[in-house]
C-alpha cells in the first residue's frame, strides 16, 4: 500500500466540508418545483410534471432515516478498486430527513448488515476508499449509525 500524501475526493463536487469540519452532500434542486437532486446536476429537472432545465447547487441534510441495506461480501470487480484481502462492507440507502431523497453510500468499516436495522437514524461521514500509486486517498462519502 502506498504512503499517504493528501486526500482528495474520489468524485468531484459531491461533498464538501462546512465550518465545524462535518461534512455534508452537494445536491441539487429545482427552483420551481423543489425537486431535489443526487448527485448534483445543473441541467434537467428530473420531475416529468416540470420543464425547468435549471436546477441550483444547494446543501443536503446531513441526517437520515436508513431506508434499506445490504452487505457485500464479494470484490468488486476492476476498475472499482478493492482491498486486498476483501473485507465484506454494507451499503446503505438513507432517506434524507428533510429532503427526502434516497442517497447511496457505503456504511463505514465495522458496521456490517447485522447491525443495520430499517429506520435507523443515519449521519453522513467520509471514508478512505483506496490510495492511488502517487499517495492520494480518494475519500467518499459514507453513512454511519447516528450518534
Ligand atoms: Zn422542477
């Protein structure tokens, strides 16, 4: 494994960082019909009864109800990067509490389905997913259990 030198997202633009240092999701919504967003977009209002194509960057809750999950026990195959050795992990769909929306995301390491229980009151996290060759840990957005 390679040394770390900095992290950098693993995607561009959907998460950031607010003053207190939590982190939160970057959504989009649609100014006439507040439809919501994710990932972020600024084109196309997904709502068939809408015809904005404009919608604005906006923040997402960092709070949600856990909505359904799953656990992988298998690798992912390449390009996906995985550990070597595969470490099962879950993955969580979170209802955002004041959005609404469903946001996927993996459940940070030691939370495995067996502790997942529908209607958990979820809050959004990063985690490292792999260290490139140049030393950079490509970070994503995750969900753990709430505090
Ligand atoms: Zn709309």
């Amino acid at each position: 494994m390679s040394e770390v030198i900095r992290q950098e997202p693993a995607i561009d633009g959907w998460f950031a960082t607010d003053s207190s240092g939590s982190p939160y999701l970057i959504g989009s919504r649609c100014p006439h019909c507040g439809t919501y967003v994710f990932p972020p977009r600024s084109t196309n209002c997904p709502n068939p009864a809408c015809s904005s194509d404009t919608l604005e960057s906006v923040a997402l809750s960092r709070r949600g109800t856990l909505w359904s999950y799953t656990e992988n026990r298998y690798a992912p195959p390449p390009p996906y990067p995985a550990p070597d050795p595969f470490e099962p992990f879950a993955i969580a769909a979170v209802q955002l509490a004041d959005e609404g929306l469903i946001v996927l995301g993996k459940v940070v390491e030691g939370t495995l389905a067996a502790d997942l229980k529908v209607g958990m009151e979820m809050e959004l996290t990063t985690m490292p997913l792999f260290t490139d060759d140049d030393g950079v840990q490509r970070v994503v957005h995750a969900w753990r259990i709430a505090s």
